[in-house]
C-alpha cells in the first residue's frame, strides 16, 4: 500500500507593533514532548476550498477573526527529517508556507492560545539596528568559522557549493585563518541561508530535536526555539518579505490608512533589521513618490505637528516596482 500524503498550509502572519516586527503563533508541542511554538496550521481540504489561497484564508480568518489582505506563497516544505509528522497510515505531510500581512495586531483570535511575538526573539543576530548583536560576533560567528574550517570544502548540501562559500555569500564576509571575520557585506536577506548554516553547524535547538546532531556546539540558545521546521519557514517569510519591500510596497500593508514620515520610517527599519538615516530616507521617499500628504497632522505637544500621509495607490499604475532602495548595511 502506497505511503498518503496531506498537503497542510503554514502561514507566518506579519504585522508590525511600534518597533517591533510581530508574528502569530500557536503552541505546540515538540516530538520529544517539549513545549514550542509553531505557526498557525491548517490543513488543505479540497472540498471546502477551490484553491490553496482560497483554504489559507478560510482557517486563518476561522481561527484567529483575522481577514487576510496580503497573502504570497513562500514555498513547499516537505522534508520528513524536519518536520516530524506522520499520518496514521503511514503517509507524510508536506506543507505549503504562506507569507500574509496584517495591520498592527489589536484584535484577539478566538482561542485563547494565539500569541503574537516579535521575531527577533528567534531570530536576534537578524537586528542590526543597533549594529550587529555579541551573540552573533562572539558565539555564532567563531562556532561557524570552526565548523567551516573543519571541511572548508565540503558540498553536501543542496546548493551545491561548499562551506567556505556559503559562509562568505551568508554573512558578507571571508573567512580567517585566525582571529574574527570582519563583517563588511551584510545582506539582510540572506535570513534562510544563515539559519540552514546554523542548523548544518549544529549551532541550533532544532538540529538536535530533529537528530541532525547529538548535541549543540554552543551552551547558549540562539533565539528562541520553534516547532518542527517553523523557524525555517519563518525565516523564508522574512527573507522575502525584506526583499519585497524594495520593489513592491508591501510595507504599506503593515501601517495604518494614515501615518507619519517616522512610523513609516520605523517599521522600515524595524522589517529591514536596519538603522537609517532620518534625512536620507526622507529624500528616498520623496524620490520614490509613493506617499503623498493627508492634509492631517498629528497633535502633540511642543515642536512642530508632525504632517500625516496616505499610500498613493495611484503609483501602481505609473510603474512596475515601486519600492524603497533600502542600503545594504556593512
């Protein structure tokens, strides 16, 4: 008899909360019987819904009260050694991850067990605000550089190139004979190809709970662990949706009708992991016309009111890849 599969649907529901990229999770509970959280989960049910889209929106808005605007599709993930699940014939599971976005997360799902955390809580070497975090300089960075050196060329992984290579392409930098690699190349997409060297290197929890290594390399826990291979699918979200943002005006799906020029500026920097200049990005937003004055302004007490803006959809219309040129940082 033939192994089933059941084809299930992830979504890393984004929205942004001040200073803080946030996304809905559920908890879960690991095969070794630890408490993790996963992302919302539902399963693909071809009679109730026409298309993948169609079932995504249908269970999400069930489960937690949130209408979807939003909604891109990330990526098949079905690799049985990471996400642990096994139908009771025998079959497997193979998911279909979901980027959506949602505005500032004010409304409650109607189970008591959503929660909305910030994502740099799993991922903290991503946050660059502030310059690069110690974690990354003092435990994560050494911890690799010895795993890379100990097979600089090693191949067998699925992009085909080795190590040393993926190490430099991953974290913009070469990698020394002795002493600290100097990071002067950030890419602050490169979030799935971080975490998979971090997985590779056994550096992560979820390398062990998938039996990928017997036990860590470091003492310390990088970033809050998640369920099966959620923190994988998280980091794809992330990665494309930082992508997205310099040439599709997604980042307009996560604000408010209205907003100032520094709430707009904050959660570019708060998605990005980027600090930026205040000036500079103003004159990039006048450049790239994509807001245009409300007429409002904001009421506040001493210093001049602070002017409010819409989106002008109309740029939609004018050209093909209206975005935001945001720097690289390194």
């Amino acid at each position: 008899m033939s192994a089933g599969v059941e084809i299930g649907l992830h979504a890393a529901v984004i929205a942004v909360d001040g200073s803080a990229p946030q996304f809905l999770t559920v908890p879960g509970m690991s095969s070794h019987g630890l408490p993790l959280d996963g992302l919302p989960f539902g399963p693909f049910e071809p009679n109730r819904h026409r298309t993948l889209d169609l079932g995504l929106r249908g269970w999400v808005e069930e489960q937690t009260s949130l209408r979807l605007g939003y909604v891109e599709q990330l990526y098949t993930f079905g690799d049985l050694g990471r996400i642990h699940v096994e139908l009771d014939n025998d079959g497997s599971i193979v998911s279909v991850g979901y980027l959506a976005l949602v505005r500032k997360p004010s409304a409650k799902g109607r189970t008591a067990n959503l929660a909305w955390n910030s994502w740099y809580e799993h991922f903290p070497w991503e946050d660059w605000r502030t310059g690069p975090s110690p974690l990354l300089i003092e435990v994560l960075m050494p911890s690799l550089m010895q795993w890379v050196n100990d097979a600089p060329a090693d191949r067998s992984n699925a992009s085909g190139l080795d190590r040393q290579v993926r190490f430099r392409l991953a974290f913009g930098c070469e990698v020394p004979k002795h002493g600290t690699p100097n990071i002067n190349a950030w890419d602050e997409e490169r979030v799935l190809e971080r975490y998979e060297l971090m997985y590779e290197a056994g550096l992560v929890d979820e390398a062990v709970n998938d039996g990928h290594v017997a036990a860590k390399r470091v003492k310390v826990t990088p970033g809050k662990p998640m369920l099966h291979d959620h923190r994988r699918i998280l980091a794809t979200a992330i990665a494309r949706l930082r992508g997205k943002l310099k040439y599709r005006p997604v980042v307009f799906e996560l604000l408010p009708e209205s907003f100032t020029l520094t709430e707009l500026q904050q959660t570019v920097e708060c998605l990005s992991g980027q600090s930026l200049h205040k000036q500079n990005f103003r004159r990039m937003v006048e450049k790239a016309d994509l807001v245009e004055p409300t007429g409002a302004t904001a009421s506040q007490t001493g210093g001049r009111p602070a002017a409010y803006f819409r989106f002008r959809r109309t740029i939609l219309r004018e050209r093909p890849a209206p975005g935001l040129r945001i720097p690289s940082q390194g």
